[in-house]
C-alpha cells in the first residue's frame, strides 16, 4: 500500500498536501457560496456566468507572466505571497457581506482580483511540485494533489450547503480565508532550499518571450500543451449545457443536475486513485492517450443518451477522461522542462486547462443555438477524441531534447 502514497515520504510534501487539502475545501465553499450570493442579489443565471468569466479571464492573460514570476522568484516565495493575498480576499468578501453593503460589482472586483491572484498562483503550485519530491515521485504526488481536490470538490459544497443554511453565505468566506492559514504554516515550516535555479538578468517581458520560444520550438511539449488545449475547449466546455440535459432531454430537474455533476466528480476522484496505482510505472504515453480517446467517446456517447443511468456512467467517464488526460501530461511536461524554464512552461499549461474554458463554453453555446444541444456535445466530443489520436501520434514519435539548444548562449 505505501507504494501507492510514496511521495508523502517527502515531509515538505506532506505538509504542503495537508494543508492544500485544508484549503481546498474552503475554497469550493467559497465558490458554492459565492454564486448563491450572486443569485440572491440579482436573480439572473447570466450575471452568474459573467462572475466565472470575470474570474476566469486573468488566467487567461496573465498565467504565462506567473509562471515567469516563479521561475525568478522562486515558487514557494510567490506561493507565500498569492495565498496569503486570496486569504484577505475572502475576509473582504466576508466583511462585505457582514456589514451588509456588499453588491453585485463588489463580487465582480474581488472575482477578478480572485482571478489575478490564481493566474500567479496555479503556475507556481504546479511547477513547485517536482522541487519537494523529486522527478521519481512526481507522478504520484501529481495523483495525490488531483484526488485532495476531487474529494475538496465533494465535500466543499455539502458542508457549504450546511453552513449557509445554518450561519448564512458569509460565514463560508471567513471559513474559507481561515483555511489559507494552513497552507501558509505548511509552507513557512518547510526545510528544503527552493532558491531560484539561476539567476536572471533580463526583463521580465524577454524571460517570458524565452519560455514561449522555449515551448514553441519543443515539438513534444508544444503538442502536449496543444493537446491539453483541445480536451479544455471540447471537453470540458459541455458543463455550461449541463442545466439543459437535466431539464429538457433526461426530464430530471435541478435535483437531477445535481446528480449529474456529482457523476463527474466520481470519475474524477476514480481517476486520481488509479494515477495514483500507476504512478510507479511508466504508463505516461498510454494514459494521455487513453484519457483523450475515453474523454471524446464518453461525451459522444452523453450526447446521444436518453437514458438517466447511460449518461451518468458516460459523465463518469468524462470525469475520467479529462484528470487522466490532465494529469498526465502535467507529469511529462515537469519531466520533459529543464528546471530553469519549469514555472513559464506551466504558466503556458494554465492558461491552455483553465483559461480557454470560457471560449470552449462560449463555441458550446453556439454550436447548440446553431444546431442541437446534444449535437454540440456529440461535435466536441469527436473533435476532441480525432485530435487526440492524431496530436498522440504526434507527439510520441517527437524526441525531448531536440528544442534544449535553445537554451545555449541564453541567460535564462
């Protein structure tokens, strides 16, 4: 069994990992109760959409500059400084909501201050892994982190629907802003050296342009990062129709929606135990490939079914696809990086997982006003399962080094 958990021999790991799993489920009750917020101040579900936009778009201009940050910072030190800015946001929002004054632009700044801080944050947490466990245990502390989060995003929303029943929305803020505190312990106690690699000379503008040169030039990591660009436009863009499969096409109702999305989070939190048995052997190529193909049939399969228990083992599925898919290729590319250029290649990551989410929502919406719901979702789902298969065969016949002569004659 230890075999399964070996990067918690790593002490800075463990204590980075307790207090993430801490953390991480104030922050899916900060985002339960955030949205309920919304909807009791303004009673629209497309004010609601706008807030996740409004998050979601720093991560999209700005990881690629955080992931430069924590290359020149080093990543603990800017992981300091972006948790224990969300800590205060979340008191703010709290604060807010206590005195009774808060409105809906006061949401709409702090989400998109929440969005700044995570587009600095999610580059540095990425690439910070491989520096307190090591190349040999990095697979399996990439598993663990996925299924701290899978099980944050179960057991987030029920304590959240608890607490705002019984105390109300802004004591999930405060919950949540206490919850930072045992990230920052846990980072503050750490003992290893995570100094920069090398120092940097250059401008901030020119190290970036050097990890997307870097990027550009690496044939496999250019095609792993592409890759994970097509599953988060295709793939994970079906969640903004989910409401109208629960209401019009399986008859289900809210209670319904709720059970659909608690499918994925099942195959998501299946998919991080078996990262987590396969961790110790080099599976990588198979997995990325495996995760996109049942990624792409899943959600073909979801968007033909009519029946409530095939769409739930199909959603399953999806869940499935896309931690396996995900998590892999965030394993090879920390692998495939020279530790220099670690925090920009992930930068460029985030932006490809989580910043092009809302333009693959945005092509989902359309292509269902255009056509059918369930034909949108049959169409990413085989856009997303051919460029799987086509960019796997791609990037598996590429070779690691052939892009580090770039790094010659460069002060990176």
């Amino acid at each position: 069994m230890k075999k399964y958990f070996t990067s918690l021999k790593h002490r800075d790991f463990r204590l980075f990992w307790a207090g993430q799993m801490v953390s991480l489920t104030g922050t899916w009750m900060q985002n339960v109760a955030q949205g309920w917020l919304v909807l009791q101040l303004t009673n629209s579900p497309f004010l609601l959409g706008v807030i996740n936009a409004i998050a979601a778009f720093p991560i999209l201009l700005f990881s690629v500059w955080g992931g430069t940050m924590a290359d020149r910072m080093g990543k603990r030190n800017l992981i300091i400084w972006t948790q224990a800015l969300s800590m205060i946001l979340a008191f703010i929002m709290g604060l807010l909501f206590s005195l009774r004054i808060i409105e809906f632009w006061h949401i709409a700044l702090l989400a998109g201050l929440i969005g700044l801080v995570n587009a600095f944050d999610m580059p540095a947490r990425h690439s910070f892994v491989i520096e307190m466990v090591g190349k040999a245990d990095l697979g399996n502390a990439i598993a663990l982190n996925s299924m701290i989060f899978n099980v944050a995003r179960i057991i987030g929303p029920i304590v959240a629907g608890f607490v705002v029943g019984v105390w109300g929305v802004g004591t999930c803020f405060y919950i949540n802003s206490a919850s930072f505190l045992a990230v920052l312990a846990g980072l503050l106690l750490m003992r290893g050296d995570f100094a920069p690699k090398k120092s940097n000379h250059s401008s901030l503008h020119e190290s970036t342009m050097d990890g997307a040169r870097y990027v550009w030039s690496n044939l496999k990591i250019r095609n792993l990062i592409s890759l994970v660009a097509v599953s988060s436009l295709f793939g994970v863009s079906y969640m903004v129709l989910m409401p109208v499969f629960a209401r019009d096409i399986l008859n289900i109702g809210a209670s319904g929606l709720g059970i659909l999305v608690s499918a994925i989070g099942v195959g998501a939190l299946l998919a991080s135990f078996s990262l987590t048995i396969f961790s110790h052997q080099d599976y990588s190529n198979r997995l990325v490939s495996l995760g996109g193909i049942v990624l792409g049939i899943s959600l073909v399969i979801f968007g033909f079914s009519k029946s409530v228990p095939v769409s739930l083992l199909a959603l399953v599925g999806t869940g499935w696809g896309i931690v396996t898919q995900s998590a892999t290729i965030n394993n090879l590319l920390q692998k495939e990086t020279p530790d220099e250029l670690r925090g920009r290649v992930m930068g460029f990551y985030t932006v490809m997982f989580l910043g092009m989410t809302p333009l693959g929502s945005f092509l989902a919406g359309l292509l269902a006003d255009w056509l059918t719901v369930p034909y949108a979702v049959v169409i990413g789902g085989l856009t997303a399962l051919v460029m799987t298969i086509l960019l796997s065969r791609a990037i598996f016949k590429t070779h690691p080094d052939q892009a580090n002569l770039i790094l010659d004659n460069k002060n990176l």
